[in-house]
C-alpha cells in the first residue's frame, strides 16, 4: 500500500459487504453505500478485508466494486469464525486435511467453486459455457441465491485466494473506520491489540444496541457475539458514529452500566436512494397484486419487526370481510431471519390469510421499489430500531406509513404519519382498517409528507459520515 505521507490514510473495513450474497439488508447497504462513495470521492481511501485465516485485515486484490453492487460474491467455505476461530468443525481439522474435509462434507458447493474458477478464468468459450452449463446442474435453491441474481444474471463467486491480498501493516496515522457486523466479521481483541501497540484512530459506525437490550429477540450465540464486541468496541472507539438521539442515548447509557469513560459521539443520518416516484407498471408486480390494493412491509422478517402482530391483524380483517371486500392484501418483503420458522409455516397454513398475506424473499432493487410506489400505504411496526430506513424510503415515494414508537422511528416520522405502541394489537388492527376503508384518513398524512418530508441521499449522507470521521483527527484524507 502507498505511504500514508503527511495525511494519513482512511482503512475502510468492507468485511459485511464481502461475506454477504444477495439483496443487502440495512447494515449491509450502509456498508456499500459508503463504501461506493468512497471509491469515487477519496482516492487514497484503502478497503480491507479482515482474514480469520490470518486474523488480520488485508488487501483486497481486485476491484471491489462488483461485491458492493451485488454482482459478485466470496466464497467463504472453509474460512475459520473470525470472532471466534476455532469454533467450527472445518477450523479443528489439520490445515493439511482441511480441503479433503470440505471435499467430503460439501462436495457441491466446493465442485461450484472449482468450476466457477474455470469459467471466470479460461480463454476458451466453449469450456466457459460448459462449467457454467454444469453449474446450473448442481445448483440447488440455496447455491441459486448465491450465484445468480433475481434477474437471472450470474454472479461471480470468486474463491477467497483470488481475492484477498497481503497484510495491511496499519500505522499510527491511519483510520481505521469499521460501519459493517464487526462482531461477526472481525475480531476485536486483535483490534484492540493492534491499537494499543499501533496507536491509530478507531471509528465505529454504532448502528445500535438493540441485541444488548432486547437479547430475547435473538440467538443466543449472537447475542453474546453482540456483547463481547460492542463491550470492547465502544470502549476502543475515538469516535462512534450513530444515525440517531435515540442510539447515541443508549450508548451514553451503556457507557455509565459498564463504567466506561464517556467517548465522543457524532449523530450522522443514514441515506435513501433517489428515485424519479409516480405509480410503476402494473405488470412489474407480482400475481394477485394490483397498485393501490395492498399494504406494505419492507423488512428482515424477524421477531422483533412485528411480523407477528401484522399476521394476527389481517386475520382479524379477513375474518371480518375487510379485506376481501376492498381486494386488499398484506405484502411482506425482506428475507428470512431468526427464530421465524414457525410463523412462517403459521402464515403459509393459515387458509384464512394464506392467499391474502404475500411474502416475497430476495427482491432486487427495482422490485422494491415497484412495490413502494404501487402500495396504498406501509405498516412498520418493529418493537424498537436505531433508525428505520424503510420508513425514509416508504416517505420519500410520498407513502404514508402506520409506524411504531420503538426506538428511533418517532425522530425519523417527525409527526408525518401516526406512531403505535408496537404492542398494541387493538389500535393496528383499528388504524389499518380506518385507512383500507378510508383512504381520506391517510390522504392528510400524504399531504403533508410531500410538502415537508426532506432526506439526505445515499451520496450525501456518506459525504457527512466521511467529514464526520476526519474531524476525529486532523490530519485525515480531506473529503472532496
């Protein structure tokens, strides 16, 4: 890597955004987001990957720009827990009996792998289309979603050795800016060795604490992940960035549970893509839909979100008659989290609901935002967020939103929709029947989100975020 000379360099930590396949979630698409500004607006900013295998933070040896848009993804199979190495069965098997291991255990997904390499790397055509023809034999749904995009177009999936490139000997003038899912792709006792030995500055991205505080919402693996992170984390920190009051509250309150000296705290708002709005074509929604006919939901389905709440809401409305007698449905759109399974199966067996409550995984970009400008209104009733970007995004396609009073949403709705108490079954069920049968009642809140809702783009909320992490020290690269 180039000398860091008299300014010092900007290490950016991409690690999320290499680990994940498929359409990002939040954390991941501020990951990118910042990470796609960057490459074009800081030239002497540097990505790294941490390696478990390593246990440090390297090059990357390629452009990473195919893995921060989606079109291509890394190959972990056989790469050791970085949070916890050694954890894993692959990670105890001699170094030299490693890949024998991985060929016995997932001989499909490590044949995908080999071939991936013939057809990203042979001159011939002819052996290029065979691999990928071999490929689509061996898919399963799972390897599907890694490889293939939901347009049908082909993702590279590049083997971790053609990748990942020497170590980063990081300096005392660097930065070193983490804004992924640190506690799982990084360790942060080799980060806080490196700091105290190093001296560089550590900025963290705090998207919030919300493992910390509702840990029943979670596995138990990941929350005690969560916690041994951010209790080292937060203390290490030379600046932790968070995107609202409501997080940067909690933290100050975690500083004082865990006598923690106070560190410096900068409020820095997250983005939303610009999009030209007005009603999309029909046909680009799915069957059974039609604009203006059905309530939305964008979001991981998880139990904190309110999946659960919203399926025992429609129920009621079905049972009632009020949904079929206005031709609505309820559309859930986010991938498959955690501890869902059973309501899922619940919702997919219900036949009072099962044709009326739509659930769609692995929508692309243009889906989404399809469904936004075709939706009558959004429902976000999550029990507590740090922020809440599809309440931005459901806003900015001038969409009125029923959202809860959980965490941040209340700053980010700034009385532009109502705000439930997210365990209130009764007034959902009342507030989503008054607008399905009484579009009047929402247009007020429509109104009035058109006239004043105002947000920072993705490119603006990342210029913000990078003059946030250079006023730490003065001698960052200048945001241009």
């Amino acid at each position: 890597m180039a000398s860091a000379g008299n300014t010092g360099r900007i290490i950016f930590d991409v690690s999320t955004s290499m680990h994940w396949s498929g359409p990002p979630v939040g954390i991941v698409r501020v990951e990118r987001e910042f990470a796609l500004w960057a490459l074009t607006n800081l030239p002497d900013a540097r990505f790294a990957f941490f390696d478990p295998r390593r246990m440090a933070y390297c090059t990357l040896q390629m452009d990473i720009r195919p893995f921060l848009v989606g079109d291509a993804t890394l190959e972990t199979l056989g790469l050791p827990d970085p949070a916890k190495p050694g954890q894993r069965k692959t990670d105890r098997a001699p170094a030299a009996l490693r890949s024998v291991v991985l060929w016995i255990g997932r001989p499909r997904r490590m044949l995908l792998g080999r071939l991936e390499v013939i057809r990203l790397t042979t001159m011939s055509p002819r052996l290029r289309r065979l691999s990928g023809w071999l490929q689509e034999q061996l898919m399963s749904t799972k390897y599907r979603e890694i490889m293939v995009a939901p347009n049908g177009a082909r993702r590279a999936f590049f083997l971790y050795h053609t990748v990942v490139g020497d170590r980063i000997d990081l300096l005392p003038s660097d930065t070193l800016i983490c804004a992924g899912a640190g506690w799982a792709h990084s360790n942060i006792d080799v980060i806080k060795v490196l700091k105290a030995r190093i001296k560089f500055s550590f900025v963290l991205l705090c998207h919030d604490l919300i493992p910390i505080l509702f840990p029943h919402f979670y596995l138990k693996r990941d929350v005690d992940l969560f916690q041994a992170y951010m209790r080292e984390a937060l203390a290490l920190a030379d600046l932790i960035l968070v995107a609202s009051r409501k997080t940067e509250e909690d933290c100050q309150n975690y500083f004082k549970q865990h006598n923690i000296e106070a560190r410096k705290i900068a409020i820095v708002p997250l983005g939303i893509a610009v999009t030209s709005g007005g009603r999309s074509a029909a046909p680009f929604l799915p069957n059974g839909l039609e604009p203006g006919r059905f309530v939305l939901m964008v979001s991981t389905v998880e139990p904190r979100k309110g999946h659960r709440l919203l399926y025992h809401v429609w129920r009621r409305l079905a049972a009632d008659g009020v949904a079929e007698l206005h031709g609505f449905k309820l559309v859930f759109v986010g991938r498959r989290g955690w501890m869902v399974d059973g309501l899922i199966r619940q919702i997919r067996s219900d036949k009072v609901v099962a044709e009326q409550i739509i659930m769609i995984s692995g929508a692309n970009d243009d889906l989404v935002n399809a469904l936004y400008n075709d939706a009558a209104f959004c429902v976000y009733p999550s029990k507590y967020e740090g922020y809440g970007l599809p309440i931005c995004e459901a806003f900015s396609r001038g969409k009125a939103v029923l959202a809860s009073a959980g965490g941040a949403l209340p700053e980010l709705v700034r009385g532009l929709s109502p705000c439930l108490d997210p365990d209130d079954e009764e007034a959902w069920y009342k507030s989503i029947r008054d607008w399905i049968e009484h579009p009047y009642a929402r247009a007020p809140f429509e109104d009035a989100i058109r006239d004043h809702f105002k947000h920072p783009t993705w490119s603006e909320a990342a210029k913000t975020f990078f003059a946030a992490c250079a006023s730490s020290r003065d001698h960052l690269t200048p945001v241009r």
